[in-house]
C-alpha cells in the first residue's frame, strides 16, 4: 500500500506563490480567505498551474490544515 505523505515541495511553491491577480493581487495563496476560495471553487478556478493550487488551497482551507504552513512561511 502507498503511504500518503505531503509533497514537500509542493507545500513550499503554496507557500511563496502570491495572487497574481484580481482583489487579493499580491497575497499569498496561503494566506487568501476561506471564503474568496469557495467563490472562486463555484466560479470556477483558472485553468494550469494557478487553478490547480487554489483548488489545493481551497482543500486545505476546507479541512483545517493550513498548521501545514507554518514551518514553510518566509519570514
């Protein structure tokens, strides 16, 4: 059985990636709220790499592990 680890990388590029556009240009994905990512979940996310990272944030979110961030954040 294959053992479900977080891709640490992954976690990383979530972590450093800002809004390039709109309201929240500028903001880091991890950091956009809860409920900007459920509009944008109903809306639609962008197509390539920008929707498949909000559609990970918008899980995240959804279930509470944005704990998973902390260590990863620029100071």
């Amino acid at each position: 059985m294959e053992e479900l680890f977080p891709d640490t990388d992954r976690l990383l590029q979530l972590a450093r990636t800002r809004m390039p556009y709109g309201k929240y240009a500028g903001v880091l994905l991890v950091d956009l709220p809860e409920p900007y990512l459920v509009w944008m979940r109903q809306k639609g996310f962008p197509g390539g790499e920008l929707g498949a990272m909000l559609a990970c944030m918008y899980e995240v979110k959804a279930n509470g592990l944005e704990y998973l961030f902390e260590p990863l954040r620029r100071r």
